[in-house]
C-alpha cells in the first residue's frame, strides 16, 4: 500500500490528522510532519528542503496546496515525489477520491459561432480585436452580424482581414446579396439560407446553414435539407429557439423532431434568444441549453455577447460543451469535472465547524489575525481573542486596529470578501479573491514563484504602540 507523508504546520497539523483519520479505510498509509512553521499556507519549497534534511520514507509526499516553489527539483533532490495537494485540507478526501482517469476537459464535438452583432457599425481594427477576444474565449468561427438596412461597405475587407488572421469566418445576414457578397469575399458559412434562397449556394463554395421560412415552418426547413442533401454539398440545419415565453418548448421540440428525421444531419442551435432575452444568470442556462445540444449531438452553437449580463457567454459556452461532451461520452452526471459554471455558490463553501475554528483560536499565541467563514457567520481571531459575527461593521471595534489606517483597510478588504462568501455561501480563504468561476477573469497565480511572509502594518516608532500584524502574502 502507497504511504504518503502530508507536510504542514503546527495551526493546521491537528485538523489535517483528524482530515486523515476520517477518511479510514484510506486507499494508503500516512504520516503527517510538522516542519517548524505556524501557517502551512507560507510553506515553500526551498523552506521544505532546509528543514527536512533526507528523503522521509514515503512513496510520495504532499505539500499544501499553496506552497510555491519547484517541486520537480524537490521530487528530483528527494527521490520521491512531491505535490501539491488541494488548497484546503478539508478537501483532501475528494482530492484522493477523483475517479480514475477523468478527463481534463479538453475534447468537444460543438464549434462555437460567435456573433459580432454590429459589425457594419465596426472598423476593421475593432472587428480583428473583437474577434480576438471572442477566439481567447473560445470560440471557433466568428461571425460578422450584418444589420438590417444599414450599409456594410467593407464586408469583403472585414471577411479577407479575419482570414488573413486565421480565422474561420461566417456571414450572417437577411439580405441575399450580403451573402452573396459574404460567399464570394472567402466566408467559409453562410447563416442563414432559406428553400427560396438557396440559389446563393451554387454560387459559393461557403458552407450553408439552413433555416425556415418562418421559425416554426419545418416542411420548409426539411424541404431545404433535401434539397442540400441531393447537391451532396456540406450544411447545417437550424429550427430557430425560440425565447421564453415565446415558444421555448416547442422550439426544443422541433430540435428533436429535425434530429429524429435526419440521425447524420450537422445541427446548428442558437442560444442567444434565451441567454440575452432571459434576465438572469447565463452560466446555469449556458449549462443546460449545452446540456440538450450534447443530447441531439448538436455540431454547432451560434451564441451572442449584447446585454452586459451576458459578457461571458462565450466563455460559459465552451466550459459548457466539454463539460456536456464529457458526461454524455462517460455515461456520468455533469457533476465533479469543473467549478468553472458555479459563479455564484460553492458546493462546499463552509469546510470548517464553528468548533474546529474555535479550537484553531485557541491554539494561537501571536497578534496576527486570521479570517475564517462558517455557518455561523465571520471568525477573526489572533492571541488577543476570537470573535465571530455576520456583520463586518460589529466586529471592527473590538480589533483595536483603529490607530493602524493599513492595518484596518487590510483588515476590512479580508471582512468584506469575507461577508460577501458567507452571504451567497461561497468558498472564502484568507488572502485569496473570491472565485467566480468564468463569470470573472482568474488572477494568474505562478506557484513557480517565491512569495515571502509581511504584513501590511507600518513599522512604529513608539515601541508601546499596539502591534497587529496580519499573516498574508504580499504580491
């Protein structure tokens, strides 16, 4: 049986034993070692190889999920592996109980269209750079939205730019010679052909995406398909969604219906009559609409990015699709792959009791202040005192921090994420941001590199003045 060596600090040392203890019958054996330092969280990989001077005698050991540093060259100096486990301890169990081979999310079987709605009203230099903020994203084929009876003078420069940037590119228009136009400047699809317009194909060498006549038309829509299908040329077919509460449903259906009809048919969904037309959240209805399109193995989503709440559509969309590829292809529940779509709430926002922080207090004997969340509300506590309340505005008069301004703003930064976390039940860690998924950019953190204990108090002068440093990472 593998034996692990879990290496820590003397605050964290007795939550991870009982961690550990309660995951028996564990799949290994373990050892925790405490390497002489208070917070586990300021461990790096230089410190590790100071203070442990040979190789402890493990198949593998592992380090706190915020330790910085090389731990290749630490595996190298040691012999034995050495990793990072998760951020928490408390996450330890899951950290060893992922299945086998899960994927890392990096297949789909959905391109992502991804529309530049007011592109006629675009110079080419804000068409490339949108298109390079929509590629970063995700998507796969950027789509020029021509508008209705406002001119595009320079669509066949804007489709030879983005081609010339490597760009897969679509034309979406109502007006037949924008197609036209669009097909013969080089654009590899064409959105949206009708049975009365599919003319414009035999004109072009663009691949076509059907639609009907009228959104629920399908005689229209089937007819166009069979009609495509005797040319032998490439297409996709669209039956329109339709917006709540305007014929969702039966928009789906029709979906079903078209996928039923033709099982080999490329399918093409847009969502952006529900993601922009619906006021709330677009990760939970990115999740489910990509949810269906992986059931009708849709080949292609046409997706938006209008109303500001819907700014990271593009986003959601392919953290959507690979997510929904992988539960389709593994037969499993789109659970436990990724916290990517879950912006708002944690699965798991309140790892630690009101007791095991009041026993975590107890066992503080420096000024330092640490931030913890529960159930019950907001933990701050050092050596002077543990204090816990829902309202940062109750808990500031009994820090005594009222004299140090950059001891206070600190202080008020870690209570304010602090509350905002235990408010929506979110995961909140000291000296950390929030986590908001891809509702939000990530700050880039290098593990490679060293980040050295501080405090954002000022040094003073009067050597009886209070002293309230913070434990914390200064970047």
């Amino acid at each position: 049986m593998e034996h692990i060596v879990f290496l820590t600090g003397r605050l964290a040392q007795p939550n991870l034993e009982r961690v550990l203890a309660g995951m028996a019958p564990a799949p290994f054996t373990w050892e925790v070692r405490e390497i002489g330092l208070q917070v586990a969280g300021l461990m790096t990989a230089d410190m590790i190889r100071r203070r442990i001077a040979t190789a402890p005698n493990a198949d593998r050991i592992l380090v706190p999920g915020r330790c910085r540093g090389d731990l290749t060259a630490l595996s190298a100096h040691y012999g034995v592996p050495v990793e990072r486990g998760p951020e928490e301890l408390k996450d330890i169990p899951r950290h060893f109980n992922r299945a086998p081979g899960t994927s890392p999310l990096d297949e789909y079987d959905i391109e992502i269209f991804a529309e530049i709605v007011d592109a006629p009203r675009l110079g080419l230099p804000a068409i490339l750079a949108r298109a390079a903020s929509l590629a970063a994203d995700g998507a796969n084929v950027i789509d020029l939205g021509c508008l209705p009876a406002t001119p595009f003078p320079h669509l066949e420069a804007a489709v030879a730019a983005l081609k010339a940037a490597g760009y897969r590119v679509s034309v979406d228009s109502q007006d037949a010679d924008e197609l036209l136009r669009g097909g013969q400047a080089g654009a590899d699809y064409l959105l949206s052909l009708t049975l009365d317009t599919l003319w414009i194909a035999d004109e072009v060498a663009a691949t076509p995406v059907l639609i009907p006549r009228e959104p629920g038309d399908e005689a229209s829509l089937h007819a166009a398909v069979e009609a495509m299908r005797r040319r032998g040329r490439p297409f996709l077919a669209d039956a329109i969604l339709d917006p709540i509460p305007f014929g969702l449903l039966g928009s789906l259906c029709r979906y079903q219906r078209l996928r039923e009809r033709y099982p080999d048919v490329a399918i093409m969904m847009g969502v952006g009559n529900v993601t922009e037309l619906t006021e709330a959240d677009t990760s939970g209805i990115n999740a489910v609409l990509f949810g269906i399109a992986a059931e009708l193995r849709v080949g292609a989503v046409l997706t938006t990015q209008v109303s500001k709440h819907a700014r990271r559509a593009v986003r959601e969309a392919d953290v959507a699709r690979r997510v929904m590829y992988q539960a389709r292809e593994t037969g499993s529940l789109p659970k436990g792959m990724t916290d990517a779509l879950m912006t708002v709430h944690g699965k798991y926002p309140f790892p630690d009791t009101p007791e095991e922080i009041a026993e975590t207090a107890r066992s503080v004997r420096d000024p330092s202040f640490r931030v913890q969340i529960s159930q019950r509300g907001l933990h701050i506590y050092n050596r002077d005192g543990h204090h816990v309340d829902t309202d940062p505005f109750a808990l500031f008069p009994r820090l005594g921090v009222d004299a140090d301004g950059g001891h206070a703003f600190y202080l008020g930064v870690e209570l304010a994420r602090a509350e905002v976390a235990w408010s929506l039940g979110k995961r909140y860690s000291q000296d950390q941001p929030l986590d908001w998924g891809c509702a939000a950019e990530r700050r880039a953190d290098d593990r490679l590199q060293q980040c050295a204990p501080g405090t954002t108090r000022a040094a003073r002068s009067s050597p009886g003045a209070a002293r309230a440093d913070v434990v914390t990472e200064q970047r």
